[in-house]
C-alpha cells in the first residue's frame, strides 16, 4: 500500500487540539472578562470575582491538557503520532458503536486502557497478536506501523525457544553484568540518589509549608506578614528545586559516563546495557532548567489571575496600569514554561530511544519463562 493511504491520524490529533482549544478560549476568556467585569460599578452582571475565578481555571485545565497534547505530538514521530491515534481509535470504534452512550465509569475505564494499549503501540512493544487483534476490530484501517517487522520479530526465536541451559547460561551473563555494575556505583559513590534525593524531600517540604501559608493567607484575609512568609518560601522553593536539578545532572553525567565506558567494550557491549545504568537515563540532561518550567507555570497564573481580578479595582490609571502589567508579565512567564516543556519533552522521548537501543540483546523474560527458570521447575 502506497505511504500517502496510510492512516495518518491526523483527523484524530485535530479533533483533540480544536476540543481542547475551543474550550480553554472560552474558560480563559470568559473568566477574565468576569473577573474584570465584576469590578466594574456600573456592571449589571449577577456574577462576581468567584463565578470569574472558577471559569478563568475551567479554562486553565483546557489550556494545560492542549498543552500536554502539543507536547506529545512533537515528541513523537509521524509514525508514533499514526500508530498511537490509530490503536485509540481501533478500541473506541469498537467500544461505541454507532456512538451509542455508555456509562460514564465503564467509559473512562475502557478510555484508560485504550491510551494504556496505544501507549504501548506508540512505543513497538505491544505484541503482533495484540496489533491483529485490534486490527480485526476494524479491518477497513490498516495499521499504520511496520507489520512485517512484528511479524517477523513474533517468528523469531525468543527466549522461550532457548534451551534452558543457554536460557540459564544468559541469565547468569546479564546478572553478573549487574553486579559489576553495581559494584562500580558503588566505587564511583553512585550506588544511591544521596545528596538528591535529600534536596528533594527538603523542596518538598518546604513547597508544601508554602501551600499552608497560602491557606492561612487566604483564611485571614492576606495579612502582609503571612503573604511575605508566603513570598519568602515560594523563592526558597523555587532555589531548591534548582539545586536538585544541579545535583540530579551532575550525577547523571557522572552516570552515563560509566554506562558509555561499559558499552565501549565489545565483549560487553552485545549483552546490553545493565539495569543499573539505566537510572541514569530517566531523567534528562537538562534537569536544572526543567525543575523551573513548574514553578514558572504556578507563578504565571498566581500573578495573571491576581493580576485580571484588581484591574477594574485600581483607583487610579497608574494603579491599573501596574496591574495590567503584571498580568502580561505573568502571561509571559506562563506561556514561556509551555514552550519550553517541548524541547524537554524532545530530550526524554530520545533518551527513552537511547536506553532501548543501549539494551541491546537484552531481553525481558516472560513470566512463563521466569517460571521455567526457577530452581526445581
């Protein structure tokens, strides 16, 4: 069949940014024109700053799910894109015939393990008996994927047609593998997340004692003591997860830098990449500057939000000005997170590719097979 007739899954992926952005325009529009509106004496609007606040976040939920959609599709390729939309697509036709309704609890189950099975699909791990099966779903849309390569890689020899004497013999290759490189972890101090893992828990601390004193703000009204605690401990948050992004690099580098010299020996090399060098490649380089997009989000809409509610409030054009301001800062600040999450979202999908291809020959025994393996089995 001809590329150009493959399903694409195109139609798909705009259904979901048109759904996504139409409502994230009208929560985030509606709710800021309330919340301006709700200042405004001579409104004759029943809604107030409340009803504003509750539409402009409805909206925000939208605007973050386009974003997390944005962030798939360009981490992924024109394949991965297909493979994906058309995995959803193949279980919720069959689901929903004719687009009857279905219950709400059944639905979102059945929505759950179709992303789960596509998620899968996306990545080449889901089964040549899996792919016929959904493609028997509706036989009309051919798989968008390599069928050929599955089918030939379910003909292959597996692990479970080795004899259990070389199934033995691998096993003890690959644990031995392990334990060298445990053992040079653990020369190299690297063996446990240490100075990590405790900036970790001390951000987490402190970004929660942050949210107390919001609520406690809110409860008394934002007194300036309690809103300067609150200030204070968003700035010491936001240096902490700084700090554990440095960290959290550094010993990434130090990490991969062991697992290259492992792979660099090509008596090694063919058995794959040992378990315990992939947890140098779950995290991407970078880490210092991803640990910010967060924070920058939270602050952007902090500020937009408290930005939208006091303009109609200012006294006097200066004051509004400051306030208008501040909500194009915040906007700024927000909308510039966004856009760095996709080159992040890039890295992680290609370290994902690295450490898949680093595996190698390295195969994933079954459950049948591990139960073969067993002493006494």
């Amino acid at each position: 069949m001809p590329d150009s007739q493959k399903y694409s899954g195109l139609g798909y992926w705009i259904t979901q940014f048109a759904f996504s952005a139409l409502l994230a325009i009208l929560g985030l529009a509606g709710g800021a024109y309330m919340l301006v509106d709700s200042g405004n004496e001579y409104s004759t609007s029943s809604t107030g700053t409340g009803e504003g606040a509750i539409v402009f976040l409805v909206g925000l939920v939208f605007l973050l799910l386009l974003i997390w959609l944005i962030v798939s599709f360009v981490a992924q390729s024109r394949q991965q894109r297909a493979v994906y939309a058309w995995a959803i697509m193949q279980d919720y036709v069959a689901r929903n015939p004719g687009a009857r309704p279905v219950r709400p609890g059944r639905a979102v189950r059945g929505d759950v393990t179709s992303m789960a099975t596509a998620a899968r699909a996306r990545d080449g791990v889901l089964s040549y008996e899996e792919v016929l099966r959904l493609q028997a779903l509706r036989p009309e849309v051919p798989y968008p994927g390599d069928l050929e390569a599955l089918r030939l890689a379910s003909a292959a020899p597996s692990h479970s047609t080795l004899t259990p004497e070389e199934r033995e013999r691998r096993r003890a290759e690959w644990a031995a593998d392990d334990a060298v490189a445990r053992a040079q972890l653990h020369e190299a101090g690297l063996d446990g997340p240490g100075l990590v893992r405790t900036a970790r828990l001390v951000t987490r601390i402190v970004g929660w004692a942050a949210v107390a004193v919001f609520l406690v703000a809110a409860w008394l009204q934002s007194p300036a003591p309690v809103i300067t605690i609150y200030l204070v401990l968003i700035g010491l948050w936001c240096a902490l997860r700084l700090v554990a992004g440095l960290l959290q690099d550094a010993r990434n580098r130090r990490g991969r830098a062991l697992a290259r010299a492992w792979l660099s020996d090509a008596a090694r090399s063919h058995r794959g990449l040992p378990a315990p060098f992939e947890e140098f490649f779950q995290t991407s380089l970078g880490a210092w500057w991803i640990r910010l997009l967060t924070p920058m989000a939270l602050l952007g809409v902090f500020f937009l939000v408290g930005g939208l509610a006091n303009i109609a409030r200012a006294s006097d054009p200066a004051e509004r000005g400051v306030f208008v301001g501040m909500a194009c800062v915040a906007a700024l600040l927000f909308f510039a997170s966004i856009a760095l999450r996709i080159p992040a979202a890039r890295r992680a999908a290609a370290d994902r590719d690295l450490v898949r291809a680093y595996r190698g020959g390295r195969e994933t025994p079954t459950s049948e097979n591990a139960k073969t393996s067993r002493p006494g089995a």
